[in-house]
C-alpha cells in the first residue's frame, strides 16, 4: 500500500492495553493516501476500517506493517479485525486471533460494553470522548436529560461525575440493553431507561424534569424515523419546557455535510432564549483538516 509509511509516521500509540480509542484518522485528511482508512484500538483488539475499495493484498501489507509497530512497541494484539464499510452491511472480518466476548474497554476510568463483530456501529463513539469527559466534569448534583442515548455513554459518565439522575431515551431497546450493562458494570445507580419515540414522549419527559443538563446527539439520518432538515428544529423547540434555569445543553451534530452554521442558525430560529457558550474539542486523534466536517458539539446555556 502506498500510504503505508504516512499512516506508520502518523500512528499513535495506544494509551494503555485496556482503553478505546483512534490510532489513525485517515478521513481527517492529515495523513497523505489514507483518507479512506481508520484505526481503532479497543482494549487489545485492534480495527482497520476501510470507507473506499480496497484489495486484499493492500490490507495485509497494511495490517503486517502495524502489526510489526506494535510489536516495536511491545503493546500486545489480541484480535485484528477488518471492516469495510463501502461494501453492504459493512462487514467485518476478523484476521488474527480471537475476539473477545464480551469485550470490556476504558475510557476515563470507565468501562463500556462493545461488540466489534456488529456491523456499522460497535457501541461506542470514539470521536465523543471529550464530550463524555466534558459531561463526567460538570454534571454533578444535576438532573441529567440524555436524547437519542444509544448505549447510554453520556448517562454513565454523568452519574460518575455526580449526577442525581439521568434520563436516557432512545428507540432501540437493544442499546438500552447494553447500557443498562454498562451501568451495572460500573456500579451506579439512578438511570432511568425509556424506549419510546422521542416525538411521542415529550409529556413524559417533562414530569421527570426540570433538567439541568440536556444532551441531545441524534442520527444524522435514521430513516423516516429522524432527518436533521426535519426533526432536529422540533427538538430544539422543545428545550425550553425541558430546562431549568441556568441549564447546560448540549447539540451534537455528527454530519460532514452541515457546518456548525447550520446548528446555530436552527437554534437562534427556534430556541432565542438559549445562549452559545463554546465548541467543545474533539478528541485530538480525530483532528481534521477541514473541522467544520468534523463532529460538532456545541455548549449551550439556558436562561440568565
């Protein structure tokens, strides 16, 4: 592969044998060759992702030469594994060694749940760390709000940082399932899990509440179910009858195609009374040439 000594000089080393995190992210444009490749690392297992065409040959001469880094490194290897996501269903592949189930990783001296061997999504979003970091920080003694959960990453970092309680909402009760587990892993306790429609659901929401942090992180595109042009402005009408004073909300855009222009524009139309506060960083591994491509998560705060 010809990219393959831009993405060893570029290859970070893994923080520990037990975290998750990105080695590689080809798609940040950094690393010449490789804007179609990324490399993760979940506790001792490591994942070469593919978003373009490419030959057998190219990903063994790849995974060996990482592989051979490692080693250099004297980090160990559990399991290698290949997805290309260009091909339907995005297939993974396990090349060498064995794959752990369960597979248990860290992050912040958490412990979350993740299957590699599901296709598409493995359980948790690598490129969010800092904003479960950010939500680990600041939300003690706050009733918590956490829209679109999907395994309930924000809810685990936020009842570690003190929360009083947090309510996950999400449609798919197979990642509530997994986020319960990761509740139980970590020993807390005051989640509550609804698996309902959010756009059916905000009655119930508002008995629960006032909020004093709201996360919202939805799909960028789920269907019929959610599409941002359509559903995003509905839940940000919605933030005011959700909020207590002074309450921190969080608006995660996850879709290379919008800019963070697009987010605020949405939210000076339909929530005024919200104020912006900041962007908050992405996790260094994902820097990206062009950052408005990036995921965008941006603070915002409701009230005086």
């Amino acid at each position: 592969m010809d990219c393959t000594k831009n993405i060893l000089y570029s290859l970070l080393k893994p923080k520990s044998v037990e975290n998750a995190e990105r080695l590689l992210h080809g798609r940040g444009q950094l690393t010449g060759g490789a804007e179609s490749i990324a490399i993760d690392w979940y506790a001792s297992h490591l994942l070469f992702t593919f978003y373009s065409e490419v030959s057998d040959d190219d990903v063994n001469t790849l995974v060996d030469a990482v592989a051979d880094q490692f080693r250099q490194w004297q980090m160990p290897i559990q399991a290698v594994l290949c997805q290309r996501r260009y091909l339907k269903g995005a297939p993974v592949e396990c090349l060498h060694g064995e794959v752990s189930q369960p597979l248990w990783v860290t992050e912040h001296d958490l412990q979350y749940k993740v299957n590699l061997l599901n296709h598409q999504n493995h359980g948790l979003f690598l490129d969010m760390a800092e904003g479960r970091k950010w939500v680990l920080e600041h939300a003690k003694a706050r009733s918590v709000l956490n829209l679109f959960s999907y395994t309930c990453g924000f809810s685990v970092a936020a009842l570690a940082g003190g929360a009083d309680s947090v309510v996950n909402l999400d449609m798919s009760k197979g990642s509530l399932s997994v986020g319960k587990q990761n509740h139980v892993k970590n020993d807390l306790h005051g989640a509550r899990f609804l698996g309902h429609d959010l756009f059916n659901s905000w009655g119930k929401l508002k008995r629960f509440g006032p909020y004093g942090l709201i996360i919202v992180d939805p799909p960028s595109f789920q269907g019929s179910s959610f599409t941002l042009d359509k559903h995003y402005p509905k839940v940000i009408r919605r933030l005011s009858s959700l909020a207590e004073e002074g309450a921190d909300i969080l608006l995660c855009l996850n879709a290379p195609e919008k800019d963070s222009e697009y987010l605020t524009a949405m939210v000076e139309k339909g929530a005024p009374d919200l104020s912006f506060v900041q962007r908050l960083p992405n996790p260094a591994a994902f820097a990206d040439r062009f950052p408005e491509k990036a995921l965008k998560v941006l603070h915002y705060r409701y009230g005086s």
